[in-house]
C-alpha cells in the first residue's frame, strides 16, 4: 500500500518515465494481489478458470497492458483496483469471523477436565474417562463437564452459554445439572447421567459445527448462478472488446471498456453476502438459546404456515401441582390438604409428590398404608383411616362424596367414611404459552396442539393457551396422522415438542423444533431446530429471526444487480471509469455485508 501512494503521489506532482511508473505501480500491484493471482493461477491449474478471482486478474493485468500500449503511462487504476478489493475482501473476512464469533462462543462450554471422586480421592481426569454412575466434584468457577444430578452441595450456575438467560439457576440435592454451564460461588458433587458424547455441551458443540454444512436454497442458487454467470460475463466482454472496435477501429477505447465491465461484474456482493446474511441469522439465533442446524431449516421456517405444540412439557411445565381445594360442609382447605397429605407420604406417584409440596408441612403420623390398585390409597392414622383416590374408591368404599367436573386430575379425601372434600391437580401452563400463540397469531401462523390426554383436560389448556385446534387422546402414530392432516389443510407446518414419544412426529414436520433444555435426546436428534430456554415464545422469537434473515437476504440480491447492471451500462457507453468499477465491486461488497451482519441483531 505505501508503495501505491508513494508512486501515484510521484505521478501526480512530476512526470515520471514511461517504465519507471509501471514499475512503481505492479510491484505495488504484485504485493497487494498476491492472495488474488495465486488463487486465480490454482484454480486455472485445476479446470476452475471462471471465478471472481479469475476476472479481477484478467482485469487489472489487461489495464496495465492498455497503459503501455497507449503510452499513457496510467497504472494506479489497475494497482487501486487491487487494492480497494484486498481492503473490500479485508473487512469482509472481518465481518464474517464476527459472524462466526457469535456461534462459536459456544465452543467456551467444552471442558477441560473433570474431577473425579473415587476411594475418598479426587482427581483430574479428561471427561471422556468419567463413567455414568461416577462421581464428580465441581469447584467454584468452573464448567460442569458433564450432565448430572447434584448429590452433594448447593450452588448457582450459570447457563447463559446453553440458555441465553442471564439469570443463574440455583441448585440444590436432587437437582440437574448440566454440561457447559458455570458453576458460582458453591462446591457440588454430582452423580453422572450422562457419558461425555452424550452431555448437552457435546449435543451443543456438535450442532454448531455442522450448522454450516446445510445450504439455504438461495446460497444453492448463488453457486449455481455464480458457475454460469462468469462465463457468460467473460463471453459479454470479449463481445464488447471486439465487435464494436471491428466498426470504430478504437481498439483501445473498447478493451478499456470491456476491462471494466469484468470488474463490475465480480459477483463477490453475492457470493460473500448471501451466506453470511444466513451465517448471522443463525448466530442472532444461537445468542437467544436457539440453535438452529442449517441455513435450509432457517430458510425453511419462513414459509411456516402453521405450528402445532405437544402439550406435555412444551405448552405446560409436565409438573403436577394442586390447583384448588375444595372441602365439604364443616371442613376447611387446610384439614382437606393434611388429611390428604398423610394418605399420600409413603407414595411415590406425582400426584402425591404435588400434594406433600402443596401441604408443607411434616405428615401425620402413620401406623399402616395400602396402595388399592386403579383407585387410590389408604392409610391408618391415630385419627383414624383416611382415604384418598378418584371416584371409584368413594364409590367402592360406599362413601357419599360431591363429584368435581373439572379439567385435571381429582383426588377426593375421606376420613372413618366421611367425605371431607377434593383437591384438584393439573399440569401448569408454562408463563408464556400465551405469548407465544399471540405472536404466531400475529404474524398469520395459524396453532394446534396435540396431546395424549383427555378431551376435556386437552380441551381447557387449548382454551387457556388460545391455540386454533386441540388433537386429544392420541396415541404417537395417532400424532403423525394428525400433524399429517394438518400439513395436507394448511401447507408448510412445524412441529414443537420434548419428549421421546415425538420423535417421530418431529422428523415428519416440515420443520422440527425440540426443547433442548428439558427435552429428551431423541427429540433434540431429530429436531431441525433447538430451543434451549424450554421457553415457547421462543418459536416466534425465531420465525422472526428467519424472516429478518430472508429480508437481507433479497435485499443484497437484488441491491447488487440492481447497482451493477447500471455501472455496466455506464461503462459501455463511456461514462464510467475504473473508480466506478472499484465502486461496483468493492463498494456494494462492502455495502452487501454490513447490511447482512444486521442478522446478528436478533
């Protein structure tokens, strides 16, 4: 470059020799293309010829041959030409590792090593040794290798890097833990769930490295245009080198035209900014904890014209939790809850679990408990026997008791035969099920949902959510038919859902989205598309993100034809120089990727 500026500051302020001015400037031109004319001589050796790199050679060297065959001694437009493209192709490569920065961050969840526990030592070992079953001690401050449950200890960890939520998750006994995430200010010890190719950090790592190998249709199309597209561009300038110097016999005048006119149409602005514009879409994505596998799925999920929800641990939490208390006459809520709660203490059932959580407090005292099989529980107090189960055990036991018609799950509680109420237990809806059926319903997406359960409990969280349809008491083929008639009414559909039992139903969606947080492992491998929050609003956080994506994207497409063709005009009929070609290429390339990094602004 300093060579470049000393030589046209030389020509500018004294007349400089014909051979002394075109040494200055192609030694300037050798240094700076370098990159370029070696790239163009490789792919020449390998049958490659027509690429971009192919037509800035031909270019700028045919401009320095113009210069000595006019004996104009003007060189410093086919060295700044060179020069301009290594800054435009400099800034490029910037923009793209930017890009790249915001998945590859990801990469900062590997661990390093674990510390291992046996025989009352602890040791570092590398994460791939640790066995499901051993046990691990993670420090203050560092990453958790591998998936696992907390059996020792209390702590905070920082998830930002799986989640994107800033907000630390307190763990405790009992809780999971999972690989990448931080631990904060407290030592645990953690029993493995998970071997190390099997944690979330390997899942997570895995799908960042592979998101790039899935093409959009559009980039298929920029590498099909680009393949035919140079050719016929090169053919173009040939044409116009020739045919209109045979007339005019101003050689010169017309290759000097036609140089230009294989400048302007390097097609860089495509070729760079269409990939990247997907690129920065899908790293927007990842810094809101969607992982999103390929450009294709991205693409794919703007022409969503439908999403259909598992119930189950995607719309509701998949925790029972008492909803209401309702006593018969002479009893209150709080003598319904105990009474039930000592039923329920030596039962391992979820409901019983909701119901202990619910009272709080320490149970009565128990002299004999008995699980009734497809009714409920009984259990022998100092109070005396106190019942809880579902209608069929009042009804077996010949107990008078008020039937509650409500979406849920109804535990009724009696004690000595007298009916003291019921208590109702339902799934929770997730705090922004809501949201995110609004925000899809905003965009015109249609919802449904589909849901093993029974019509009346389908039915009220359909209502609660305000998703279109609910499909109830489906078995997991029964769901693929479903989601299959759903796709037949309204065309392109996706499919959010965690557990196992969707599977299935996720690979035959037009796209698949899995919650990665609390999903199951073969729900995220067939899954296109990863929420790592568990959070549904997700979904139209990210049908947003694609839809901004395919905006930039037409956008570049269509601003760097559009400023092309008119250079190329310009050109042809005398009004444009090499300046204009510089612009034409470098400009709009540069142009072109900036706007494509506003992907990354999710």
């Amino acid at each position: 470059m300093a060579v470049f500026v000393f030589g046209y500051i030389l020509q500018s302020v004294m007349e400089l020799d014909l051979w002394v001015s075109f040494v200055i400037f192609f030694a300037a031109y050798l240094v700076l293309g370098a990159n370029v004319l070696a790239a163009a001589g490789k792919n020449i050796l390998r049958g490659k010829v027509f690429d971009e790199n192919f037509l800035m050679t031909v270019a700028t060297i045919g401009a320095f041959v113009l210069g000595i065959y006019t004996g104009s001694g003007d060189f410093a437009e086919g060295t700044a030409v060179m020069l301009f493209y290594m800054v435009g192709e400099t800034l490029s490569d910037m923009a793209v590792e930017r890009s790249r920065r915001s998945i590859t961050e990801l990469m900062d969840i590997r661990p390093d090593y674990a510390n291992l526990k046996a025989g009352g030592q602890v040791r570092r070992v590398d994460p791939a040794a640790v066995a499901v079953g051993d046990v691990i001690v993670v420090k203050p401050f560092e990453k958790v290798p591998l998936d696992g449950i907390v059996v020792s200890g209390s702590s905070a960890l920082n998830t930002s890097a799986l989640t994107g939520e800033s907000l630390p998750r307190d763990v405790s006994e009992g809780a999971e833990a999972l690989a990448g995430s931080v631990n904060g200010g407290g030592t645990i010890e953690l029993r493995v769930e998970k071997e190390f190719g099997e944690s979330t950090a390997a899942k997570i790592l895995d799908l960042v490295e592979h998101a790039g190998n899935k093409k959009a249709r559009a980039e298929k199309f920029i590498t099909k245009f680009a393949r035919y597209y140079t050719p016929v561009v090169c053919a173009a300038a040939l044409i116009v080198a020739i045919v209109p110097s045979l007339v005019t016999g101003a050689w010169s005048v017309w290759i000097y035209r036609a140089l230009l006119f294989l400048v302007i149409s390097c097609p860089c602005a495509l070729v760079v900014s269409v990939p990247l514009s997907y690129f920065s879409g899908i790293g927007g994505a990842s810094k809101k904890g969607i992982l999103i596998k390929g450009a294709n799925y991205l693409e794919a999920l703007t022409n969503v014209r439908e999403v259909v929800f598992d119930k189950t641990g995607t719309l509701t939490k998949g925790e029972f939790a008492v909803k209401e208390v309702h006593p018969a006459g002479g009893f209150t809520c709080e003598e319904v809850l105990e009474a039930a709660a000592c039923a329920e203490a030596d039962s391992s059932h979820p409901i019983a679990r909701s119901v202990l959580q619910a009272y709080g407090g320490e149970p009565c005292a128990r002299m004999g408990y008995e699980e009734i099989p497809g009714h409920g529980v009984k259990a022998e107090t100092e109070e005396g026997t106190v019942l809880a189960g579902n209608a069929k055990l009042m009804e077996r036991e010949g107990i008078a008791y008020e039937k509650m018609e409500q979406p849920g799950t109804v535990l009724y509680v009696a004690e000595d035969n007298k009916f003291l109420g019921s208590v109702l237990i339902a799934d929770q809806v997730k705090a922004d099920a809501q949201d995110a059926v609004k925000g899809l319903r905003g965009m015109g997406i249609g919802t449904a949902m589909l849901t093993g359960d029974a019509q009346n409990i389908g039915n009220a969280i359909a209502r609660q959510v305000g998703v279109d349809e609910a499909y109830c008491e489906l078995l997991p083929q029964d769901k693929v038919e479903a989601l299959e008639h759903i796709q037949a009414k309204n065309g392109s559909t996706a499919f959010v859902g965690d557990g196992i039992n969707d599977a299935p139903v996720l690979a035959r969606a037009d796209v698949g989205i899995a919650m990665g947080g609390a999903g199951s492992d073969a729900a995220i491998e067939a899954a296109d598309i990863v929420l790592m929050t568990d959070e549904p609003s997700s979904v139209p956080r990210a049908v947003r993100i694609s839809k901004k994506t395919r905006r930039i994207v037409w956008q570049n497409i269509v601003f760097a034809l559009a400023v092309k063709a008119v250079v190329m005009v310009l050109g042809i009929a005398g009004f444009a120089d090499m300046w204009w070609a510089v612009f034409a290429d470098v400009g709009v390339t540069l142009i072109a990727v900036v706007n494509a990094l506003r992907a990354l602004r999710s």
